[in-house]
C-alpha cells in the first residue's frame, strides 16, 4: 500500500455507503464540514483518510475517491456496540457534556474502546510515510495519537476534539481519566473549541500528572528522561461558509424557500430549530418554552409556526431512545392542544435533508433558536447567519454552545431559564428590521471571516510549528 505525507484518522470515512436505484451500493461524499475544509489540504499533499466505513462487519480494501486515499477500518457489530454506541457516545459524550445524561461506566466498553483505537493507531502508522503528519479527529480516538507516537516516532500528530472538554470535577469521575489524558497527550498539538476547554484539559493535566503547564504549553516528561511539548489551545471550528452563500443565491433556492413559507399557510413569522436528535440540543427545552408561549397567548399558531427538523442519530442508544419518545410525546401534545385546522404550532421533521433544503429552511426562518445545554461549536448557528445574504433573521443562541464566543451579536440565552428563552424567543420575533440588520451584519462578518479553511490553515500552521521545533530539539 502506499504511503501518504498527510493522513487524516476519524472514526468515520469521509464518504457513506448509500443504496442506488439498481440495488447496487455506492459511495456518497458525507455533506461534512470537515471534509471540506480537508479537501483542498488533501490534495495539495499526497493525503489519506482513516476511518470505519459506518456499516458494522463492512470489509473494503482502501480505494481512492476523489483523488484521497481512502483507508477503511472493520469494526466487528460487537465493537460497535462496546466502542462506539457504549464507550463513545454512553460513557464519553454524556460525561464531556456536564453529565446532562448519566454516563455509563464498563470496562468491556473501555477495553472494546482501547482494542479499536489500538487498530486505528495501526491502520494511522501503516499509512503514512516516514515524518509525515496525522491528524487525529475527535472523542471516539482520544488514545490514538500516543498509541501512534509509540509506534511511529518520527511523526508530527495532531488532535482535535470537536465536543467540550468538561471541568476537573466533572472529568474526574472517568475511571480511566489517567489513561486517557496520556492518549490525548500523544499529540504535538491539542485542538480544543473553547478557550474553556482548552484550560480544562490544562487543569486535569496538572492534578493527575502535576506537569507545568503555561500558556497553551505542557510539558510531557518522556520515559527516558528527556522532555517534549505538546500544545493544548483553542481552534474553533466553522464551516465552509462561502458555499453557502452560494446557494443561499441561487434563484431556485430562494423560490424554494418562498414555497416553504407557502405550505406552512405563510405565517408571520417562522421559528426554526435544526439538530441532530441529541439530548445535548436542549430541544425539550425550546418546546417547553415555545408551549408556555403559546399556552400563554403571546404568540399564536395563526401567526407562527415552529419548524424542528431533528435528524436521527444514535438510534440504539438508550438515553437517545427516551429522548425521542419524550420529544415526540410532547410534540404531539402541544400540536393536539393549539393546532387548527390550518395551522399547526409545530412541524416536526425527524429527518435528514440534503443541504440545499437546508439553505432553503434557513432562508424561509424568521427566528433560529439554538438552545442546546451543551455543544462543542454548533455548525447550525454558523450555517443559518452564512446563508442570510439579506442580512435579515434572528439568530437566538445559547450561551453553552461553543459558538457563543465568536457570536456576540446573536440574542444569547441560558436555556435552563425558561422564562428568559420565553422572552427571548418573543423578543426575536418582534424585532425590526433594522436591529435585524445590524447584528446579522455583525455576526457575518465573523463567520465569513473565520471560515473552515481558516480553521484547518491555522491548526495545521500550529502543527509545522511543532514540527520544526522537534527537528531543532533533534527528538
Ligand atoms: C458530533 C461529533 C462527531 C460525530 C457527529 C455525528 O458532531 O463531534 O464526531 O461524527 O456528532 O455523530 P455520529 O455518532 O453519527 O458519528
């Protein structure tokens, strides 16, 4: 097999495995934004992409498409249980996002999560050419990048993590907390959403291993008595926004958007919520606050309609099964309660869309309520401000998403408080137009500037940095 200079790992390939009208499967590039931002740096260097074809049992030797080199990893329907829907996403993700589910703690998970990301590593160590660079993507690989330095030490590695990194009191129930910030450690460069997380991850670092950490610096101490430097900042991610506004002005778009508002009997305003189905999404919370409003007659289903598209995820996870049964339990009650005959107070979408439906959806919405408890960045946010080329729209966000940092300009609310996200959401719906105008220009501004590609640049310029100060070091 060849061997590439730029290898991404992730726990999923870039491309998915979709059935065609003949009965024959073929590959379909996923819509991510991370692929994207990867592409024009895959094929500038010669790069590959490690990663679970997202079918358990699925065996396919590496391939290329579109010009990467595709490397896929089998996962056993065993490992997909224990690494991904248990370690991953019942143990991981609920801990990373302050316990707003309890987290789960088995040791068959850990030891099915140590195993994949043991053949990760391999699959990383096998594909790269001697002092290239590999770049590690997310919670599912926190051990890959040491697991890799021991296998590989002419490497320069990078790691980032898209989810937050939770304080030390909370990330210190992980019974594996030692062995997973020495996975993480492996990397020249930690990559973090938050300032927050960043100095999180900082903090457990210096009460589990007392290591001197100073502005973004740690300082690892190696077995044989040398030392090295990893860094640990912020980078936040974005999205590849001028795509965006490129759809968000293709005519045909916008007279889709037109039909939207027209089979939703053209209310006054459109509220919008876009999630994966995730109880980190505070969607209960939007529609508690949503009902009370309507309960309250502040609004009415005359005049506004909610549109939730939830996309499925995690389907055979328990804590997303209850979430879905709550949602659509309460869904179904306040539709039954205020609908009319030709309103109804919620659209409930437990779909995926293609992303021009979504720039449709964008332009068609009033009001973008992002009210989730806890979210690393929330790219949904980002895309809804790309798309409002007519610098309209209300963008009403929570404070716990990552990207309340760089969205000043947004209508920011703590979503716990249902009586301020009451207000804020009326609030939104009442503005004129030219408040509309000028905080929808502000936070433009911010996301067409920092865009993915500016993401990837200035994580990877970090990485060379690290690079040239291992040469000078000589290690
Ligand atoms: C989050 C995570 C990603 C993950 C995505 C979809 O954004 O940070 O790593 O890929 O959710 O979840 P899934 O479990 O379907 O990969």
């Amino acid at each position: 097999m060849s061997e590439a200079e730029f290898v991404v790992v992730a726990n999923r390939l870039p491309v998915d495995r979709v059935a065609g009208p003949d009965g024959e499967d073929f590959w379909r590039r996923s819509p991510g934004g991370l692929v994207t931002a990867l592409e024009p740096v895959m094929h500038q260097v010669d790069g590959a992409w490690v990663g679970w074809p997202g079918r358990p049992d699925l065996h396919v030797d590496p391939f290329d498409f579109d010009g990467t080199r595709l490397v896929p990893v089998q996962l056993s329907a065993e490992e997909v249980e224990l690494y991904y829907e248990g370690f991953s996403n019942d143990t991981i993700w609920p801990l990373y996002h302050d316990v707003i589910a309890v987290p789960r703690y088995r040791r068959v998970w850990w030891d099915a999560y140590v195993k994949v990301n043991r053949r990760f590593a391999e699959a990383a160590a096998a594909a790269t050419a001697p002092g290239g660079t590999v770049w590690v993507q997310d919670y599912q690989l926190q051990l890959v990048p040491q697991m890799l330095r021991e296998l590989r030490d002419d490497l320069t590695i990078g790691y980032f993590h898209h989810i937050p990194f939770p304080a030390y009191g909370i990330y210190a129930q992980l019974p594996w907390r030692k062995q997973v910030l020495r996975g993480m450690l492996g990397a020249d460069v930690i990559g973090f959403q938050r300032v927050a997380d960043a100095g999180n991850f900082a903090r457990s670092i210096r009460r589990l291993f007392h290591y001197e950490t100073k502005g973004g610096r740690i300082v690892v101490p190696e077995e044989d008595g040398s030392t090295r430097f990893a860094v640990a900042k912020a980078y936040p991610i974005s999205i590849d926004a001028e795509s965006y506004v490129e759809l968000a002005r293709k005519p045909e778009v916008q007279a889709r958007a037109r039909e939207i508002r027209e089979g939703l009997g053209n209310p006054r305003k459109i509220l919008l919520g876009v999630d994966r189905l995730d109880y980190t999404k505070g969607i209960r919370h939007r529609l508690k606050a949503y009902g009370e409003l309507l309960e309250d007659q502040r609004l009415s289903v005359e005049d506004t309609t909610l549109v939730q598209v939830a996309s499925p995820s995690r389907e055979r996870v328990e804590s997303y099964v209850n979430l879905r049964d709550e949602i659509e339990l309460t869904v179904g009650r306040i539709n039954g309660d205020f609908d009319t005959m030709d309103h109804t107070a919620i659209r409930y979408l437990h779909q995926g869309y293609p992303r021009e439906e979504m720039v449709a959806l964008y332009l068609a919405a009033d009001v973008m309520l992002v009210t989730a408890l806890r979210d690393g960045m929330n790219l949904v946010a980002k895309e809804y401000v790309a798309c409002r080329t007519d610098n309209r729209g209300v963008l009403v966000l929570s404070e716990f998403a990552g990207a309340a940092d760089e969205l000043g300009s947004a209508l920011r609310v703590n979503p716990h408080d249902i009586d301020a996200l009451k207000d804020t959401i009326v609030r939104a719906t009442e503005m004129p137009g030219a408040e509309q105008g000028r905080r929808m220009r502000a936070l433009r501004k911010k996301v067409l500037e920092n865009d993915v590609e500016r993401w990837s640049q200035s994580f990877l310029a970090a990485l060379d940095e690290a690079r040239s100060l291992r040469a000078a070091v000589g290690s």
